[in-house]
C-alpha cells in the first residue's frame, strides 16, 4: 500500500519533530552538542542504511537518496564510508563450489 502526499508529509513533519527534540535532548543531557556534528552523524547514518538497503549499490543508493551518484560519493568519503557489493551469498557461494567438485 503507497502513501498518499498527505501521509508522506505528516510522516516528514514528524520525522523533523523528533529530529529536533532529540537535538535539544542531547544538549541537555551532554551539554554543548554541536548542530554540525550532530547533523553529520545523523547524515552519516542514512548512508549506511541507505547502501546496507541496496547491497552496497552506489547507485541505487543515490537514487533512493534523490542524490546524484557523483554526491552521494563525495558525502561517503567525507564520513570515511567504504562501501561494496556483497559477495555472493553463502548458498549460492557453497553451489557454486559444489559444481566445480
């Protein structure tokens, strides 16, 4: 089932609540968190869901991301993020080595 545009923006407008109350949660509790390093973090983490969603799929990650390949790359080497398509799964890896015995 898709989400009509007024759910979508609802779920947005909720998502940027929480954003905001966990910020100022964090300064309370930590005092002086930087918004810089607390966006980054926060930037950091949708990468690494975004890529871990597509396999480690560059592409597919950009798109998902409404980024272009190009920036999505940038952002990665900008948090150190190393990212490559899983290897074949276990299954498939152990009939491939059955085949050749």
């Amino acid at each position: 089932m898709f989400r009509t545009d007024s759910q979508t923006e609802k779920s947005l407008a909720k998502i940027h609540e929480s954003l905001v109350i966990n910020y100022l949660a964090a300064n309370l509790n930590f005092r002086n968190v930087p918004l810089k390093e607390f966006m980054d973090d926060f930037e950091k983490k949708i990468l690494l869901a975004s890529l871990h969603q597509t396999n480690g799929n560059q592409k597919k990650a950009a798109v998902m991301l409404s980024l272009k390949p190009t920036a999505l790359f940038e952002k990665m080497r900008k948090h150190g993020i190393r990212a490559r398509r899983k290897k074949l799964s276990e299954k498939t890896t152990a009939e491939h080595i059955q085949k050749k015995e």
